[in-house]
C-alpha cells in the first residue's frame, strides 16, 4: 500500500516552529575587532591626501627642544637627578605633541555631523563604542607619528635615548593610550557642546593646565603641594613617567603608569560613546 500523502503544513504550524527555534547568535561582537580596524583605517586615509598637519605639528616640539631645552640645561635651575635638562624634558615634549594632536579630535567628529557622515556611520550596525574605538586608536596612530618626528629631532640634538626595541614598542604603546584617552576626552566634550567653537574654546584652555599641571618639565617634587595633587589625577603625567623610564632608563613605574593610561583609555571610550548619539540629533 502506497503512504498517505503528507498533510500540508498551516501557517500556524509555521509560526510553531519559529518560536520553538532557538534564535541564531548575532556575530557582531566577533565582528567587533575588524570594525574597529575598518573605522581606524578609514581615519589614517586622510593622510595619504593632507600631511601638512604632521609637518607643522613638528615646528612647535622643535623649538621647545631647541630653545627651551638647551637654554635650562646650560643654567641648571631645574633639579633634574643629574640627567642633562634636555633629556630630562625630551619625553615630556613627545607626550606634549601627541596630546596637542589627539585633544581637538573632536572637531572632526563635530564636521562629520555637519556634512552628513555621522548619521550615516550611526545606521550602520557597527556598535557605537567600535566608531569611538576606531578614531581614538587612529588619533593614537596619528600621535605615534608625530612622537617617531619628535624623537628624531631630539637625536639630532643629542638627547641619549635608548634604542631598544622592546622599549620602543612601549614607548609606543604609552603614546597610543594615552591619546585614545585625550582623543576620546575631546570627543566627550564634543557631546557635551555640540559646537566647534566651543570646543575650539575649551580645548584650548585645558590643553595648557594639563601640560604645565604634570611632570612634562620640571620633577614632582619641586612643584607646590597642591600642583602635585594635580599632577596625581593628570594621565600626561603618567605617560610621560612611563616614556622618561623607557626612553632614558631613569626611576619609574611602569606598571602602574600603564594600568592608568588602560583605565583611562577604557573610560574614555566609554563616556564619548555614551554622548555619540547627541551630535547625530
């Protein structure tokens, strides 16, 4: 005997069995990395059209170097632990030229609202936080070429640093961190104003404090008590502690520095994604 033929399948049979399938995992988290990747790509693009920025951006850390460096090592007014002045305050410069770089990263994303990218990169599906992530590493990419610049003009000069190569990489490494956590801080601020000009504005009246409120140029310890209770919550003076012990071998902390400039980095990323959708309004 031949067999019944199958009863048709009703619609209800259907939605039966959509509700008893487990749903399929998204695999936008795994995805995540080569987002990030994608969006810090995109960003270093835009110099292969426009390199003027890094060669003007080198005026400014040359002079200090120049001027500023040889003139206080020939009058010795700064205790320095027997370290020429010069060298003393090389790695203060390179952290000081990454910070200037990444600090007004903000006024990027703020014409990225204005001619329409912003919204257009929000529909995606890539998370927020992996847009943050990806401009403050590409900020981060940026700085660790103007650090490359500042580093060959002080050879130039004749600042003994070291030449090791797993040095370098943390010397890398430290620049990196810490101007994903300046980049992503200018980003917050973006969220936060909304306008250019007053991120022009606030930018430019806390890039100086964060300078001159850490060890950039001159020991913690010559500073008034309270200056060094800035320095302590101020990230540049811990990367520039990690770059004087990897650059010139001097006392520092190593570890601690960089567990600082993670954190900070992680929380920077957190805060400007959480303000990312405010410029999109």
């Amino acid at each position: 005997m031949s067999a019944a033929p199958a009863a048709p399948r009703t619609e209800s049979a259907d939605h039966t069995d959509l509700l008893l399938t487990p749903p399929v995992p998204r695999a936008g988290w795994r995805l995540l990395p080569a987002r990030v990747g994608a969006m810090c790509a995109v960003e270093l693009q835009k110099l292969r059209h426009d390199r003027t920025e890094l060669y003007t951006r080198a005026v400014q850390p040359a002079l200090w170097l120049l001027i500023f460096g040889q003139t206080f090592t020939r009058i010795r007014a700064i205790p320095t632990g027997g370290v020429p002045y010069i060298d003393f305050m090389a790695p203060g410069i390179i952290a000081q030229s990454a910070m200037f770089i990444a600090i007004f990263y903000g006024i990027q994303i703020i014409w990225e609202r204005d001619a329409g990218i912003l919204n257009k990169l929000l529909v995606t599906p890539t998370p927020r936080s992996a847009l943050i992530t990806g401009k403050a590493f590409a900020a981060g990419v940026k700085s660790l070429i103007q650090a490359v610049v500042v580093i060959v003009i002080a050879a130039i000069l004749g600042v003994a640093l070291t030449w090791n190569p797993l040095r370098l990489l943390g010397v890398a490494a430290a620049v990196v961190l810490a101007s994903a956590f300046f980049s992503c801080l200018s980003m917050t601020i973006a969220g936060i104003v909304i306008s250019r000009d007053r991120l022009m504005g606030i930018g430019q009246a806390i890039t100086m404090p964060l300078f001159f409120g850490s060890n950039a140029l001159y020991p913690v310890s010559v500073m008034p008590g309270w200056l060094q209770a800035v320095s302590k919550v101020n990230p540049l003076s811990y990367q520039v502690d990690a770059l004087r012990g990897l650059l010139l071998g001097t006392p520092s902390h190593l570890g601690a520095d960089f567990a600082v400039l993670a954190v900070a980095a992680a929380l920077g990323i957190a805060a400007a994604s959480s303000l990312l959708g405010r410029l999109a309004r």
